[in-house]
C-alpha cells in the first residue's frame, strides 16, 4: 500500500524542535508531510495535520499520542510494540513496523517490511520518518524542527508545552541521547545518498550539521513559483533525480543503458553514447552554435523521437533551427555583449542571461537545466574535467584549453555554493574527474 506510493516525489518531515516556535507552515497543508509524535500539536493550530504520523513510544506517557492519532484524518505508521500495549485499531493504522528486542544496529536501511534494530538507540525521525519517506519512493526530504540540542534548564523543550524544569538527570539522560542521534545522522545521510535520496535540513540553528541546509523561506519560495503559471520544464520532475551526461573520454567506460528509465540530461554530443546504448536521454541541450558543431548535431538532434532540445538562443536564432522537439531556448546576451559573470542563478526563464565561465555547457545549461526541472538529487557523469589539452571528448567535441578549464573550475564553485545554499545536491560520478567541488558517489551503487 505504502511502498513506492509517492516514487519520486519531495516529502517534509516535521518533527517537534523548538525552532518551530512561531513559525507558520501552513504552506505545507497540500505538501506530503510525516509528522513525528505530537507533531500535530504544531499543525493543527495553522488548519492542517500532515499527511502521515509515526511513533514507537510505548511508555506510560506516551498513551495520549495513539489517543489522539485515533481521532486524526492523517495515516499512522506506528511500532508493534505500541500497537500491543495501546491495542491501537483505529482505521488509519496503514502500517506497523516490528522492532527487535536488541536495540542498536550498525548500519541503517529503510525496508519496513522486515524486522528492524533500531540505529540511534531510538529516534523515531531516524527509526521511522526517514524509512518511511524513503519506503514510499521519496527522493528528496526535508527536516523542519529536528534540532537535536540540549535542554537548558527553563527553556522550551518542544515547540509544544511551554518551558520545561527538568531535574539533572534527566537533562544528562537527554543529552546523551540527542549524542547518539548525531552520531546516528551521518550514516543516515550515506546510505540515503547510496540510494540516489536527498535529505536537507531546513531547522533554524540547532546542532544537526550532518545534511545540507536550506531556509524555510526558500523552500516556500519555491512552492509558490511552482503553483504559479510558469514555463511548462519549470519544476516538471521536482523531487526527481537526475544524470547529466558530460561528453567526457570516461563516459564510454560507462554502462549507461540502465538510465533508460530515469530523468536524463545529455550535454552536446553525449546523446551518441545513449543511442549507442540503446535510449534517447530525456532531454538534449548546448549553447555551441559553431558551424562545425551545427553541421554535424543539428540533423541529428531534429531526429531524435523521444528526446526533448533545450537549447541556447545562438542555435536557434543563428541558424534558424526549430525542430518539432524543441521543448526551450534559452535566451542568452548577444556574443558581443555578453559578460562574464560570478552571479549564478537557474531561473532559465530570465532574459537575457550572461555566461558564467566563457560558455562552458556544463556549467551555463547542463547543471542549471537539472536545477531549473526542480531535479534533486543531480549527478554528473563523464564529467572528467580533464586539465590535458590532448583529450578529447566523445563524439569529436573540440578540445578545450587550460585557462578555460581554469575558468570552468571557478564556475564550478559558484555553482557549488548556490546549489548548497539552496538544497541541492550534486555529486560526481566520475572517478578519474579532477574535478573535486562536488563529493564523489560511485555510480554503479546508484542502479
């Protein structure tokens, strides 16, 4: 019932922190959203309760939880020994999730369908939200209020209940839990990133530092763009992951064909690879309007039956190309009046828009086209970046000089830091790549 339910989609895990205080999310009332143990408390105030609950309390004080799921329009996903003691049959019970009776576990994974031991001696937003999200085929997750700090004596504990006096044994048995829990998160982080998943950390301070961090306010910044009347690619495949394929010399050392059935962007000639291997990518795009290059792409391109063309105004206009499956063309600043640009942003849409490194594909459309479709997480293949002026890349592309892959190596870091402070996640997966702004995940763990 549950399991691939939302695959691809983006999911918000709210969990109970303090630094939820005050803040209003009632932008996520048509979102997918877990809610972790009271969270409704928070919810249901702002109108809505999240889409799902989850909890594996089974103390004595926990009994007011299952209570009030019972009386909620929400799905429960609950642990067996909870079920048991609280004899919870209410009929939004979806699933109940067996845990053993040895209570850590080494490594972390997110099949609820077995018997699990539990990573972090036992915090549901590891034990059950995350599996959950990730259980349901969500690819990119976001952590409101998991804050996992310290309770200092008199301050608020949650972002429900007002200031707590707790006595200092129960402060250091707190703390020693939330020690475990940050322990806990960095793996979770690993094996969610193994699985092409994404976890961002959306939480105003607190002491969890193991994912990348995004504002609240981008986020709904984000989700108002979405619902307004934009360009059809604008977050088509949000949540979704995505493969750039760069036409770099490692990308034949690749068994792409496996990509057949995921969110493709193929740069300039790669699309040879992918024809060689049996599929069309997903989408084709290049800003190179050169003579050399439209003779030999530009009748290919107009043959391709599935593949969708992006492409720069250079192409478009210089040489009068408008193909059936030209989906975009992006508009950018005439040659002769371009500039080169530290300011780097993905709204393709924006026009017209300068180049960022001299015209590096990679950078100025294959990483920003990802971003513009809403894809997360992204992963460059074939992206080699080799400082060798011999090499040369696939299907005959010319060869590029130091100083523009100098260039391309400091664009790459703009990219970098726009793409973190804005929840994206690009990871390389090219071995050999010099390339080394973008942490390194072995694409074949990625099928």
């Amino acid at each position: 019932m549950l399991k691939n339910k939302y695959k691809n989609k983006v999911c918000y895990i709210v969990a109970s922190g303090p630094s939820l205080i005050g803040v209003d999310l009632r932008w996520l009332k048509d979102e997918l959203t877990i809610g972790v143990n009271r969270a409704y408390m928070i919810t249901e105030p702002q109108g809505f309760v999240c889409t799902y609950h989850c909890a594996h309390d089974a103390s004595t004080e926990a009994r007011d939880i299952y209570d009030d799921y019972a009386k909620l329009d929400t799905g429960v996903v609950i642990a067996s020994n909870a079920k048991r003691k609280y004899n919870y049959t209410a009929e939004n019970l979806l699933k109940v999730v067996t845990f053993a009776r040895r209570r850590d576990a080494n490594k972390f994974h997110h099949d609820l369908d077995v018997t699990r031991n539990v990573l972090s001696g036992g915090t549901v937003v590891i034990d059950m939200a995350i599996p959950l999200a990730m259980h349901m085929g969500v690819t990119t997750i976001y952590l409101l209020g998991c804050d996992c700090n310290s309770v200092p004596d008199g301050e608020p504990w949650r972002a429900y209940g007002g200031a707590v006096h707790l006595g200092n044994r129960a402060r250091r048995r707190h703390a020693d839990f939330m020690s475990q829990a940050l322990k806990a998160y960095p793996k979770v982080r690993d094996y969610a990133l193994s699985q092409g998943v994404a976890i961002l950390n959306a939480g105003v301070g607190g002491a969890l530092h193991a994912f990348p961090r995004v504002s609240l306010s981008s986020l709904r910044t984000q989700l108002d763009v979405i619902r307004q009347d934009r360009h059809p690619l604008e977050n088509k495949h949000r949540g979704k992951r995505c493969f750039v394929l760069v036409p770099g010399p490692s990308l034949l050392d690749h068994d792409i064909s496996w990509l057949k059935d995921e969110i493709t962007v193929a740069l300039s000639t790669a699309d040879i690879v992918c024809k060689e291997q049996g599929f069309e990518p997903t989408y084709v795009t290049s800003s190179d309007a050169s003579r050399r290059s439209a003779k030999i792409q530009l009748p290919r391109w107009a043959k391709l039956k599935t593949s969708k063309l992006v492409l720069s105004n250079y192409i478009v206009n210089g040489w009068k190309y408008t193909p059936p499956n030209l989906e975009m063309t992006v508009d950018f600043a005439p040659v002769l009046q371009r500039e080169e640009t530290d300011y780097f942003d993905h709204d393709l849409g924006s026009s017209p828009r300068n180049v960022l490194c001299g015209g590096l594909v990679t950078v100025d459309l294959g990483l920003t086209l990802p971003m513009y479709l809403g894809c997360n997480p992204i992963y460059l293949v074939g992206c080699d970046h080799t400082l060798e002026p011999h090499v040369r890349e696939v299907g005959g592309a010319k060869e590029r000089d130091r100083d523009t892959y100098r260039k391309a190596t400091e664009a790459f870091e703009v990219v970098g830091r726009y793409a973190r402070e804005r929840g994206f996640v690009i990871q390389n997966t090219t071995k050999s790549s010099s390339l080394t702004t973008f942490d390194y995940v072995d694409f074949d763990s990625l099928r």
